[in-house]
C-alpha cells in the first residue's frame, strides 16, 4: 500500500492550492483524499471534490458506524478522512491531504504510513480566517516531525518557486 502525504500548517496558507499542483505534476502517482468536514464552505473554494460537506448529525452517524481512518475537530467543526475513500486512493497511488497535526498523529496510530509536509506561508500571507489564529497556533504546537518544511511564498513569483521545491522534495516519497 502507498504512503499518505499529509500537508499541515495554518488556515488559509496554501496547502490544498499545494496539493492541487502536486497532483497536476504527478496525477499517475497521486489523488487527493477527500476530507469530510462539518465545517461550512467557503465560497467556489471548496466546491472541487477537496471537501464533503455534511452536517453534525451525518458526521456522527459515519463515527458510529467506523467509516473514519481517523476525526478531529478543530475550530468548532469535526473533520476526518473516511476508509473508503484513502484506501481507495493508497490501493494505486500516494493520497494527499490536508490535516490538522492530531490527525497526523491519529493516522499513525491507525497504522498508516504518513509522511508530513509543513507548510509555512512568507510574504503577503493573509490567513483564511483570522479568528482561527489561536487553534491554528495551538495545533502547530503538536510534534509530527515533519519530513519537509516547505515556506508558501505569497510574494509576486513565489508560487511557481515553492512548487517546483515541494515537486522536487516529494519526488523520493511518491515513486
């Protein structure tokens, strides 16, 4: 079975637009995993498949009956990746996604093998959603040793720099 890349850092710092680039480059080695979350969208953003939108009572229901590798819940909302769909993904390719760093721990003690990018967002960052600043600090207290620690650089060329990196970074742990 393949390995679960998990991209962390603070809301709005890049890592799905990440993840969408990693997988232009390689869409024969890796395929996002899909997160469920109780979370509301957030405009046209979310409406890729990146996300499954359900309600609190849905999410519930899918602990009950087991249908999560693992759940968190972060700023007031349950997030989690089902089983179907990441081994689904691990069956053929590395799954990509985005977590909160005690879901990274929670998919390790799953048994998965997780390797972690951390995503620092420099330059002319400005956050999702100030008002999770907080919970953005107090997750990026949690230690997963990250593999890699990738700075998203919001500044004028930046994207195209820190994506040939992360290519470049991740290519060892996709083959």
């Amino acid at each position: 079975m393949h390995s679960i890349i998990a991209f962390v850092g603070p809301s709005g710092s890049g890592k799905t637009s990440l993840m969408r680039a990693m997988i232009e480059e390689m869409p024969e080695k890796v395929a996002m995993c899909m997160s469920v979350t109780t979370r509301q969208p957030r405009g046209n953003v979310d409406d890729d498949g990146t996300y499954r939108f359900v309600t609190t009572a849905n999410f519930e229901q899918m602990i009950a009956n087991g249908e999560f590798i693992h759940y968190v819940t972060h700023a007031g909302n349950y997030y989690g990746t089902l089983r179907a769909d990441a081994d689904g993904v691990l069956a053929t390719k590395c799954a990509l996604g985005a977590f909160v760093e005690q879901g990274v721990k929670n998919l390790r003690a799953s048994g998965y093998t997780v390797h972690v990018v951390k995503i620092r967002p420099v330059g002319k960052y400005t956050a999702n959603d100030p008002s999770r600043a907080a919970e953005d600090a107090a997750r990026s207290a949690v230690d997963v040793q990250p593999e890699m620690v990738l700075d998203n650089d919001f500044s004028p060329g930046g994207w195209e720099r820190t994506t040939t990196e992360l290519c470049g970074k991740l290519a060892p742990y996709v083959s």
